[in-house]
C-alpha cells in the first residue's frame, strides 16, 4: 500500500553565537518527536548559485503536515527562539514524492 509524501525541512544557519546554538539544541532535541535527522553539513558543496549560512540541517518527517506541527509547536517555537539570538537562518517545508 502506498503511503503519502515525506515532509522535509532544510535550514540554513549562520551561526554567530555558538554557546547560544548549543543551547538552542539542547531545546530542540526535546522537540524533536516524529523528525529524522537526515544530515546535518557545515561545508556543503555548493554547485548553483549561493548558499546561506555556516551549517545546514535537513529533516524528515512522516509529512509535510507533520513537519508543520512541529515547526509551529510550542516546544519548538520556544527552541526557535534561542536559535534566532545565536544565528540568521533560511528554512523551508516541502513535500517528497509519494511512497
């Protein structure tokens, strides 16, 4: 039986404070129920274009919807938060192809 399309969400982070993003993801973890770390890069290959930030994060999730809960989460908008004192980030939700 097919199932419906992975959530991903990629953020670009350029980290200015790395005592503020430690902490940031000592919060984050704990809201992290329903992701996969796919990758985490800080030197990705750029091959087009430009690319923002000193690091990189991918996840998934069991859907886009379910990468909105969290994102938008309570426990996550808290981390979110820290995150911005200690670093300019990009983010972006999208869909994969069904299963």
């Amino acid at each position: 039986m097919a199932g419906g399309p992975k959530g991903y969400v990629i953020i670009t982070e350029d980290v200015k404070d790395p005592a503020g993003m430690a902490e940031y993801g000592k919060l984050a973890m704990k809201a992290m129920a329903g992701a996969t770390i796919v990758a985490v890069a800080q030197k990705p290959e750029v091959i087009e274009g430009s690319w923002h930030g000193t690091q990189t994060v991918v996840l998934e999730f069991d859907s886009v919807d379910a990468a909105r809960e969290w994102y938008y989460s309570d426990a996550y908008q808290a981390a979110a938060k820290v995150r911005a004192r200690a670093a300019e980030c990009n983010g972006v939700i999208f869909s994969g192809f069904p299963t």
